[in-house]
C-alpha cells in the first residue's frame, strides 16, 4: 500500500486551530489523485481537548483521548499517537511523509527500526537549515537523510538522497476553471504568514505608502509587525488588512486582485531552498505573480521578478501598461495543471519507489 502521512482538517477546522490553508490545500490536493490507498492526518500539539466528528472518506485522524487530561499528558500525546500510527502501517507499505519534524518524526524512527521493509519517503516543503545539535531542525535532516526518498519544492544542498524527485507543487485536476483576468486592476495581494523573512512586511508597507494608485490588500496570520501594520493600514487608505479569512473568503479577495505578492527576502538563507505554495496557487487561479525570488523549477511559466532595492520603480512601471502585463503574465492555469497535477505527482511516486526496490 502506498500510504500518505499528513496533517489536514476540514477547512473550518483548520480556522479554529490556527494551521496552514496552504498545508491543507497542498495535501487536499495531493491525497486525492496521486494513488495513496490511505491517508492518516496527525493534528499539531497545540490542539486539545475533544475533537469535533469527522466524517472525511478521505482521510482518517489520529487522536488520542490523552489531549483531554491537560498538562504534560496532554503534550505527551502526539508522541503516543504516533505509536498508534506505527501500528497501523504494514512491513511492506510505502509511506509518504508531509514534512519531517517533531510530529511526525517518532513515527519515522520506529518504523525504521522495527519495520526495515518500509519504504520511507518524505516531502519536503520548507526547511530551514540548522548548524547545532540544539536546534530541531538538525536531527530532522539527519533523518530525512535516512529516507529512501525524497519530492523537494525546491533543490537544496542539505539532502544527500540520491533517490529524489523536485517539483514545486500540485494542483487539482477537478476540471474547475477559474476566472480569467482580461482588463487587470492595479490590486494587489500579500498572504499567508506575514513576517520580515517570509513577506518584508515593513519594507512592502512602506512601499505602498507610495504608490497611493495601487492597492495592498494584506490576510493572513501577522508573525510580527502588528502595530506597523496597524499604523499604515489607519495612514494609508489603499492598504487594507483583512485579518484571517476561511479559504472560500480567500479566493474570493484573490479573485478580485490581479497581482499577488511573494516578497520573500532574498538575503535570508531559508528562502533560498523553499518554495512559496501561494505562488502556484495563484497562477493556477490565473493571478500574476510578483516575487521578490527567481524560481528555476517555474522553468516555462511566466511570473514578474522584482529586485528588493526598486520595489517603489519596478511595480510602478509594471502597472503602467496594463494590457501588456496582463497579456504577457496571466492567465496560465491550463499549462501549471498540465506541469503540476496529482497524476504527474503519482508518476514521480512510483519513479522513486520503484528506485527503492532497485537498490
């Protein structure tokens, strides 16, 4: 059986507990045409008590009753629901793990001690590189260096898996056409967690301020900056935060902008071996993107690279001649659905399973 290890909930779920639409979205996404036989979601630490029904065909949730004790016992659960998940996985099946952390790396370690015949492989989102042994990062590469395979969303010098497959997302091929962009507006998008390293947020605020004829919706989770960006949002009337919003809340506002925004920091060393999600995602909502970062693995897909010295220059020019830029960068869904689609993910799988088997 080829397993799935992930962490999903249903969407006013994963509201409440404050976990990632993108995470969910990716594994929704991925889980439903990419040949798993199961799926099992972990839940992070921080969710306790009784857990709401659910009923999802899709997937099954691993929970222990510990999280309703409070205290230690409660953070203790995790570690016992991965014990519950050991027990779950046969000694031949070939398990994909979301990620390789604290939450799942129990799980990882016993099966390849007790159930060698696994085959463990690991997709690998975001990963910040970690120089001492106190920092968690630096045992989960250790482990992810002992699985038989790896998928990255970007290339990285940290992994030595040979045995190992990149590409930078999926996306669903439920045959929905999203909504075109013809004429272009000059709205623009920041999402998702917003903080210095991920989204310059001082620096994209700023910049706004100055061109009054654009506007920057922001949502999502405020890492930080929270009253800069209070500051501004009360300044300035063309930059509005949203606050957190349900995912149909969210399409709804990215539907609405022509431009999303990854403003990652290009001189920050965990943006150089991750790949943002939300940028697939918009172009696959037909969104143009505007990022901060070139992404080699876009190779045949069209995206605007803006340098982090000329923001103010860059995005005033690029909002000048509306029916160029929205003729050269929109509109690109059918060709990320023919690149990135679950079924070009199972094909990946199989490739490195079978990989496995060889050695």
């Amino acid at each position: 059986m080829r397993i799935f290890q992930t962490f999903i909930l249903p969407d006013e779920l994963v509201a409440r507990y404050n976990m990632s639409f993108a995470g969910c979205n990716f594994s929704r996404n991925l889980l439903r045409n990419a040949g798993f036989d199961k799926t099992y979601s972990l839940i992070p630490w921080t969710v306790r008590g009784e857990l709401p029904q659910i009923d999802d065909e899709d997937y099954e949730v691993v929970y222990s009753s510990l999280r309703k004790r409070g205290g230690f016992i409660a953070k203790m659960a995790i570690f016992w629901e991965q014990w519950l998940l050991f027990r779950k996985i046969k000694k031949e099946d070939s398990v994909w793990f979301y990620n390789l952390y604290f939450l799942n790396g129990l799980v990882f370690l016993l099966l390849k001690v007790f159930k060698p015949s696994v085959k463990l492989n690991i997709i690998i989102l975001d990963f910040t590189p970690a120089y001492t042994f106190k920092q968690q990062n630096y045992w989960c590469r250790f482990l992810i260096n002992k699985a038989d395979g790896l998928i990255l969303l970007a290339d990285s010098p940290f992994f030595s898996c040979e045995n190992k497959e990149i590409i930078p997302g999926v996306v669903p091929s439920n045959g929905i056409k999203y909504p075109i962009i013809e004429k272009g507006n000059k709205e623009f998008l920041l999402s998702g967690m917003i903080s210095d390293v991920i989204a310059m947020t001082p620096q994209v605020l700023d910049v706004f301020s100055k061109l009054p004829d654009c506007i920057l919706h922001i949502t999502g989770y405020l890492v930080n900056n929270e009253d800069i960006v209070k500051e501004y949002t009360a300044r300035y009337s063309n930059i509005i935060y949203h606050g957190k919003m349900s995912y149909s809340e969210y399409t709804d506002l990215l539907h609405r902008v022509t431009f999303l925004l990854s403003t990652r920091n290009p001189d920050c060393p965990e943006n150089k071996y991750n790949f943002p999600s939300k940028i697939l995602e918009a172009l696959f909502h037909n969104r143009i993107v505007v990022s901060t970062l070139d992404y080699s693995q876009l190779e045949g897909l069209r995206y605007v690279k803006i340098n982090k010295e000329n923001m103010v220059e860059e995005i005033q020019a690029l909002v000048s001649d509306m029916a160029d830029t929205v003729l050269t960068y929109a509109n690109q869904a059918e060709m990320v659905t023919e690149k990135f689609c679950a079924e070009k993910w199972d094909m990946s799988m199989s490739r490195i399973e079978n990989n496995s088997k060889k050695k």
